[in-house]
C-alpha cells in the first residue's frame, strides 16, 4: 500500500481525521519493509548451523519460549528440534499491522465486541503471540468508524449506537408460588454471588412453526453457560433434559447444582421432577427456585447470555434445523468469551478453576 502523494499546502484543507488515515499507511509501508527483511531472516536462520544442531539444553530453551510441551519418553532430539526450527521460520512478524488483522478477524468472523477482541488477544499469548505494541478501545473504536479496516465496519459491531437501560420492576412480595419455592426464599449467599454453583435457566424458543428449544443455564458467578437442544417446550422434555445433565456430571451434580431459579413458564411446572435424583430413590439433586411473575431482571445473568445466543441464532431461528455440533460450538464461544465483569477473563477460565473442569 504506497501512501497517497498530495500537495501539502493542501492538507489544511482537508478534515482532521486525513492525517490518521495517511499515518495509518506510512505505518503499513515502514511495516512491509520490514516484512522484507524478516524473510531475509528466516532464511537465513533456517540456514544457520546452531539451529540445526543445538543441544537439549538449547532446544529446552526455545520449547519454553514458544510455550511448547515436550515428550522426551517419545520424541527425539531431533524431532524437537526439527519443530522448534519450524516454529521460529514460521513465527509471525508481531507487528501493529499484525495485530489489527487479528483485532479484524476475532470482531467480524467471531462475533467478538473492540473491548473482549483487545483482551482475547493480551490474555492467549500462546495463541496470538506476545505484541510489542497496544491499541486502546477508543483509538480502536475510531479506526473502524473512520473505515481504515478492509473488512470491519461498525455493521460488525454487537451493539450499533447507544444503549438504554431500561427500567425495571422490583416486586417485593409474592403471596405464594403456585409449583416451588419463592426466590424470596432463596439463600443470601446466592442473592449475593459469594457462592458458586448456583444456576438460573430459561428456554430460547424456535420461531413460529418450529417446534425444538434450547434449554440454557447460567451459573450465576463464574456465568458459565450450558446449552442442550430439548424436543418441546413442555415439562417433561426440561425434567428429561435434566437427568441427561445429571448422568454427565454424576455424583458432581449436587456440588455443581446447588440451586437453580427459573421464572414461572409451564415449562418448568414439574418442581418435583427437576428436584429429584435419578439415582437415589426420593433424594434431591438440587433445590429450584422460581422468580416473581413478569420479572426477568431476577435472572439477570440468564437474559444477557440469552441476548448473546441470538448474536448466534437470531430471533426467527429455526431450532428444528439446528444441530447439537452447532449448539455446542456456540457453547463453547459463550464460555470462552472474555467478559469485562470477569476481569476480562472467560467464564471457562473462572469455572474450570472452581470445579477442576468437570
């Protein structure tokens, strides 16, 4: 990319943000060159006789540096050093120009927001390699509102424009609950998040005519996410769904269920059903319990996961068409998303340390 020749008296009469978008350039211009003389590099260091005959002590040092995990049981001498010489030829140049194609690809093919692509990036050093340059969030955030990106437009962005917050009603008082135990009667400890284990769970419904669900839980601190594909929306297909659950986790599923909230959905009319063990006669697996009527800020947690899976399946999403890999592949996305109330790490990094990656 050759940067644009003009006139330099003409550059006062040009809009502020012009001189961004010509440093822009000069910056992927200094970058090419450099580029060049990287491959000069690799060449010569594939050619370069320590490499191809370093000792252990040497390779030992460079599997540390690229943060790889040796087999010496299986692997030779040279096979680990054939890898590690691999490596370093193919190392990516870690440049500012570098980094906004890997900013692009995380925002527009990943579904990710500016902030968590910028934190992906600083917190996987192993996947996307140690930059020597940072890009704040708003020097992003202008970068694409002025079109410097080839592909990433603020089209691509999660949220186009401002959000409100809306209001919601706090009902105090509930006179009785028609299937469960109240939300008023919940713990303390689980209003307050001091305790992991605790989930809330909802249904993301088909569109008109289609007739299977997704069953979503999210554990209220870590907020990891559990997605399954149910048949229906009734109370069977949920209470069914729920021993599927409880046959994975086993003798886990009492430590990491402790409690679940629901709202007042049919769905979730069967209590007893959703309560009960499958593997001791009458005992319980979890306690549920059930939100205020029209309250859905009381599963806070829950709706904004659910907001998120309609980033991947939106509104008029067919679930009948649907497969369990695709389902499983947005889970995944979900948990692995880093979240600023997480402190930018991912719900799995939280949960996975908590319950030891159950």
């Amino acid at each position: 990319m050759n940067p644009i020749e003009l006139d330099t008296s003409l550059l006062s009469l040009l809009p502020p943000w012009y001189r961004e978008v010509l440093d822009y350039q000069q910056i992927c211009l200094t970058e090419q060159q450099q580029f060049e003389a990287l491959a000069e590099e690799i060449v010569g260091v594939a050619d370069n006789f320590f490499f191809q005959t370093m000792d252990e002590r040497a390779v030992g040092m460079w599997e540390q540096v690229f943060r790889i995990v040796p087999n010496p049981q299986v692997e030779s001498l040279a096979f680990r050093r054939t890898r590690v010489l691999n490596r370093i030829s193919t190392r990516p140049p870690y440049t500012l120009g570098f980094l906004y194609q890997k900013l692009e690809e995380l925002i527009v093919d990943y579904d990710y927001s500016p902030s968590a692509a910028l934190h992906e990036i600083e917190n996987h050093p192993e996947i996307y390699g140690e930059f020597g340059v940072r890009v704040c969030r708003q020097t992003l955030y202008s970068y694409v509102e002025k079109r410097i990106f080839a592909r990433l437009t603020n089209k691509d962005l999660p949220f186009k424009g401002a959000r409100q917050k809306k209001k919601t009603k706090h009902i105090r008082r509930m006179k009785s609950a028609a299937k469960g135990d109240s939300i008023e009667k919940r713990p303390e400890e689980v209003n307050t998040r001091q305790e992991p284990g605790h989930w809330e769970m909802d249904l993301v419904v088909s569109c008109r005519g289609g007739h299977k669900c997704l069953m979503a839980l999210t554990e209220r601190v870590t907020r990891q996410e559990i997605m399954r594909l149910i048949p229906d929306k009734s109370a069977a297909s949920v209470v069914r769904a729920m021993n599927t659950l409880e046959r994975k986790y086993g003798k886990m599923f009492p430590e990491v269920f402790k409690t679940i909230t629901v709202d007042n959905g049919t769905e979730f009319s069967n209590c007893e059903g959703m309560e009960t063990s499958i593997f001791k006669a009458g005992g319980q697996r979890t306690k549920v319990y059930y939100c205020h009527p029209y309250c859905s800020s009381e599963r806070g947690s829950n709706e904004k996961q659910n907001q998120m899976i309609r980033r991947k399946f939106p509104k008029g999403t067919n679930f009948d068409r649907v497969s369990p890999k695709e389902v499983r592949m947005v889970e995944d996305w979900l948990n692995r998303y880093p979240r600023k109330i997480l402190g930018w790490y991912s719900s799995a990094d939280l949960f996975n340390q908590i319950f030891g990656g159950v």
